[in-house]
C-alpha cells in the first residue's frame, strides 16, 4: 500500500513517520517543502518529494499511485492562514480525485462552530468541510482537542505555567471543559485509520476524561510534586492573557492569542465513532500523558515539537540574502591544531541548556527584550543537548543550514528591524563566525549601530569559547 504524508516536518507529522515506517508493508512518501529537511534516506519503503499544497501542480504529482493521504497541513504561521488552509485543502482533495486516492485522513481540532469558535478552529473546520466534500475520495476527519505530549504546544504551556507560577490568576476560562488526549492514542487512530473497512466519511472525535483547564494545570503541579494556587479572574481579556502566556510560556503573542481565542469554546467530544471505529484503542488519562511527557523530557527523548516547522523561513532565499547582507561582522579562527569535527560538535552544542558560550546574561537580556515585545523569547531553549535539525527551533532563532562537520546556519526570529543570521563555517584550517544583518530603514541601521560594542564582547567571546570547547571534547 502506498502512503502520502504531508506535514512530516511537524508536531505531529514527524512521530507518525516513523510508525508508519515499522510497518514493511507500507510505502511511505513525504511532501516536504524543502528536500534538506531529512538526511538521505538510506530505507527502501521511504520516498521524499519536494511539493506545496499552495500548488496544486505538485500535488498532482505528489499524489500518483498513492492509495491512501494524511493530510496533517496548517499555514498558521501565516496571517492569512484560513484563506490559505481553504485553498490548500481544496488543492488537495482535487488532487486526490485527479489520482483516485482512496482515502484521506485528517487531524483537525476538537469543536463545534458557534459565536465563540476561535478564528483558528473555524479554519481546522473549514478544512475538514472541504476535504469531505469529494464524492469520489473518503476522508476519515480525526478530531482532537488538547494533545498532552513533550513538545506539544498546549503541553508546554500547561507546563511551563504550572512549573513557573506558584500563584496564577487566570482569565475565567480556566473553567472550560475539554477532553485532552495523549500524543501515542493519537498517533494510534491515525495509525488504525489506514485499515478500518468503512466506506463512507468518518468524523471521529478523540480525547480522554473530560477535565476543565484549571484541572489540567493543577493535575500536572500533581504530577510534578508542586502545590499550585490558581485564582480566576473575570476582567482578564483575551489580550491581556495572550501577553501574560507570551510572557510565561515559549509561545509568541501571536500564537498565545488564537488559543486564548480557543479557550471559550468547549472542546468536547460531539460524537461516539471513536469507540465504534476503534474499539481497540482506549486512551490513557491525562496524568499518565503528562507522567510519559516529563519522562521524555527528562530523558532528552522528545522526538517533535510544536516549533518544528520551518513555517515561511523556506520564502525566504537565505543564500541570496546572505550574499546582500549589508553589515557582517566576522572573526575568524585557525583551527588546524584541533580536530575539525570537535569544533563542529561545540559549536553544535550552542544555545538553549547549554547557554551562547559566554555573556549569557546578555542573551537573557535580549530574550526577556524579545518576548516583552511579543517575540519567542529564549524560552523555546533546544530539543536536544548535542543533536539539531534543518528547519527545528533553537532558543529566538531557526536552524536553516547544517552541513556535517562544515557548517551551522542560524536564521534570527527574535523582534529584529531586519533579517540577521549567525553562521559558523569550517574552511581549510578555519573556523569561520560570522554574523549577518539586512537592516530594514533607517532604524534597522541603528539598531545594529547601538549593538556594535556588545557584538564586540559577545562574537569576540563566542569563537574564542567554541575553540577552547573543542579542545576540551
Ligand atoms: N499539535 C497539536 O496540539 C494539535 C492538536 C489538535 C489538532 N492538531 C492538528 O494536527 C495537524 C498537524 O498539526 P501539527 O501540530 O503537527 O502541525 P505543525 O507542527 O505546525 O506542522 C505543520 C506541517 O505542515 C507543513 N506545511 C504547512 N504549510 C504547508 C504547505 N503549504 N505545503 C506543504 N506542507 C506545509 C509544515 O511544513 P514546514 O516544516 O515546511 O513548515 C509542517 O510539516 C493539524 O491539522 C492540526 O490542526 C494538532
């Protein structure tokens, strides 16, 4: 059987890939945007294919001989993303239809459409709406709301709120019913989706007990061993809270606000096809999924997170810019009495636990900077002590390069008047630092200005610490 999966570089994608790939039976092709997102697959049963479901042209082909499509896609990193969902959903089912896949399987959001719907789950609806409207492809519509694993966006704010506020006033929507779920029993229905013998469109909507969220946090302080206090207030607006979980939580005040808006509505399930469909799957409760979530934390095992996705970084054409940029500043160190790759392996090890080497004060300075004006912050820290990937997050910026034992490409996301990248190179016997910035305006040319003197102290610092670091591996 074959498979196309969309979304593999995401959340939830990215975990679903590697079950699928246990199974010998199926052929697995990825639509990914951008090819350098995965290694060179050295497995038989996985193929990569660069598309955009924003073009319908390489869906067309992404689609051939395909017998079954998860569709696990959302544009909302962008600011038109219900438009661009529609249209990439539509895309998509014509596509299907075109190459008469059998089925389709989406996971949407949890939720009905009422005044209070979110702008966010009327989109995740929509999308549903428009891939089950074909009369020629099934499509089986997984509905989950709260997903509880590491690195999941509603996880790491439960948690991070629960872990940093011993007190918290909370808008009154703390009292708002929902049915979250564990990240494995989701992974299972979409898993058991492939070979469920129904015919006709299916709506499953998936979730464990039903738990208010004020609930949640307290039944994570349990299983953290923390006492939390938690004291609802009803003049908190949708604003106000959105900058109070931009400033706690790793999540941008845009991202804050569209679940804050989710927060109204009750994400309860709406219909038993779960246990019609499924009878074999019996989600676990919500403190075991918060116990096996630490547990990966702490263990350095989390396998995705809700930063993963490379979003509009890929609009960008980083070489060209690069090449344009109008400032640099660059150091460079000689190298040839160290081994090249112990200086790759430091500098790889740059960033969130493991701080920026020295003056990470300064990085702190910069990150509360950053998420006082609405940014991410340093608060997204790294996945993995040692390992990065082309296109995860680390701390403000995204990983946009790596060549092994060559070189590490960092694309600034932190609230800068302009673009800004860091790069660590390896050349002959060098080590190469350079910092990049593309200024926007007159301000983006003073910013860089007022920044000389730290840069100064901070990349004078960085090459010297990376080169000592090596020596010490
Ligand atoms: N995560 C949750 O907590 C949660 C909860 C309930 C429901 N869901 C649903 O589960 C599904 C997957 O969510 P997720 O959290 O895994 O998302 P995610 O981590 O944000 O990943 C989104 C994926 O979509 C890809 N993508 C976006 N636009 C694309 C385009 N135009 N063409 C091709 N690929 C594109 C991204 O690729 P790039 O890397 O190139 O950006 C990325 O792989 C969504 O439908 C979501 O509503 C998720």
């Amino acid at each position: 059987m074959k498979i196309l999966l969309t979304g593999s570089t995401g959340y939830i994608g990215r975990r679903l890939k590697q079950l699928l790939l246990k199974d010998e039976n199926l052929q697995i092709r990825l639509l990914v945007r951008n090819k350098n997102r995965f290694p060179p697959q050295t497995n038989k049963n996985i193929e990569i294919i660069e598309g955009d479901t924003l073009d319908k042209e390489s869906l067309i082909n992404a689609l051939k001989d395909i017998d079954i499509a998860y569709y696990l896609v959302h544009s909302l990193n962008s600011k038109d993303y219900k438009n661009l969902d529609k249209q990439s959903a539509q895309n998509f089912i014509d596509a299907c239809e075109i190459n008469n896949v059998k089925r389709v399987i989406y996971l949407g959001g949890l939720g009905v459409k009422d005044e209070n719907t979110s702008l966010h789950l009327l989109s995740r609806i929509e999308t549903g709406e428009v891939l089950s409207s074909s009369k020629k492809v099934q499509t089986i519509w997984i509905r989950a709301g709260v997903i509880i694993g590491s690195g999941s966006t509603s996880f790491e704010i439960i948690r991070n709120l629960t872990e940093k506020l011993p007190i918290m006033t909370t808008p009154k929507w703390v009292f708002t019913k929902a049915q979250p779920i564990a990240v494995s029993d989701v992974l299972k229905y979409l898993i058991e989706s492939i070979s469920i013998s129904e015919s006709k469109n299916l709506i499953v909507d998936i979730g464990s007990e039903q738990l208010s969220y004020k609930d949640m946090m307290l039944k994570t302080a349990k299983v953290l061993g923390l006492k939390r206090v938690i004291i609802p207030l009803p003049f908190l607006s949708i604003n106000l809270s959105s900058y109070w979980l931009n400033l706690f939580t790793p999540v941008p005040f845009t991202v804050a606000k569209a679940l804050i808006e989710g927060l109204k509505s009750e994400v309860i399930i709406q219909n038993d096809n779960a246990k019609k469909y499924f009878p074999n799957i019996k989600p676990i409760d919500y403190e075991c999924a918060v116990s096996k979530a630490i547990d990966e934390i702490q263990k350095n095992q989390v396998f995705s997170r809700w930063s993963d996705n490379a979003g509009t970084i890929w609009d960008k054409d980083h070489t060209k810019q690069i090449a344009d940029a109008i400032f640099i500043d660059r150091k460079i160190a000689d190298i040839s009495n160290i081994d090249k790759d112990k200086v790759y392996k430091s500098f790889m090890g740059i960033g969130g636990e493991n701080g920026w080497f020295n003056y990470d004060f300064l990085w702190e300075i910069r990150g509360v900077f950053d998420k006082l004006i609405g940014g991410y912050g340093l608060k997204r820290g790294r996945r993995h002590p040692q390992n990065l990937r082309i296109g995860e997050s680390l701390d403000f910026w995204k990983v946009v390069d790596i060549k092994t034992n060559e070189r590490l490409l960092l694309y600034a996301q932190m609230k800068v008047p302009g673009d800004a990248w860091l790069e660590f190179k390896i050349e002959n016997n060098n080590l190469i630092q350079s910092a990049y910035f593309y200024p926007k305006g007159v301000f983006g040319r003073l910013y860089w200005y007022a920044l000389v003197p730290i840069h100064y102290f901070v990349f004078n610092d960085m090459i010297k610490s990376i080169i000592s670091k090596s020596k010490n591996l």
